[in-house]
C-alpha cells in the first residue's frame, strides 16, 4: 500500500482495468484507489466551477453518486431558537427532538430542547434554508 499525502488530485481516470490517477506532482497507476477529497471538492468538480480545485473524473461519476454528492449540504448552519408559549414535548426521555418534515427536503439538521431556558427549543438549519434565513430580518415574532 503506498500513501502520498499532500498532492492535489487533478484526474482520476478508471476506464480501464487499471486506475490512473493524475496529481499536481505525479501520475500513478493502481489497481485500487481511496481518494478523500472534501464534499466542497466534489461538487465543485461535479459542477465544472471555475476558479475552483477540481477533479475531472473518466468516465463521469454514475448519476446516483452524483445525486448523492450534490445532497450533501457544507458551509452554512444557522441556529434558531424557538420559545413557545407552554411546552407540548415530552423530555422524559432525552432533550434532543425527533420530528417529521411537512414537505421534503428538511433543512432542519438537529433539534434539542435548551436547558434552563423555559418552553426553548434549538433548531440547527442547513442548505438553501440557512442562507434564508440569514438573510431574513428575526428578532421576536409572537404567534
């Protein structure tokens, strides 16, 4: 097994029976690889961004791992905290929510009940939601 660790991955080409893999300071040829490269990277890759460290995959990547690449939310979680007027969960348990979304996908990624915070509940959002809801001007609104 041979590691090279600090080289940028530019090409991985696994056309063949063998897997040639093209680095900012070398070429490889291999039989197996495990490359590791950040969520960022690959969709990044995925998306032919400019001005961006990519990987340029022969053939494609399959459409599923590309769907599932593409899914994976990074970058941005915005918290929320929540007060209600009285508290309708039961924390006999534990203090951290199970919840169902109305309308997939759910950014909400976790949800806990805040100690010592009566009737508060602590929502982490992700994706498209957090950028929202970063956006949006929330101090209090009473329902």
């Amino acid at each position: 097994m041979q590691t090279n660790l600090g080289e940028t991955v530019l090409k991985v080409d696994y056309s063949g029976s063998l897997i040639n893999v093209t680095t900012d300071k070398n070429s490889y040829i291999t039989k197996k690889l495990m490359l590791s490269p950040s969520i960022g990277i690959l969709q990044a890759s995925l998306q032919n961004w400019t001005n961006a460290s990519t990987i340029s995959f022969n053939p494609a990547l399959p459409t599923d791992k590309k769907r599932a690449i593409n899914s994976i939310g990074f970058g941005r979680y915005e918290k929320l905290y929540v007060t209600f007027s009285s508290k309708f969960w039961d924390t006999t348990y534990d203090s951290t929510l199970s919840f169902i979304c109305k309308t997939p996908p759910c950014n909400f990624t976790q949800a806990w009940v805040v100690p010592n915070v009566p009737n508060t509940i602590l929502f982490w959002i992700s994706g498209s939601e957090a950028t929202r809801l970063a956006q949006t001007n929330l101090s209090i609104i009473q329902a």
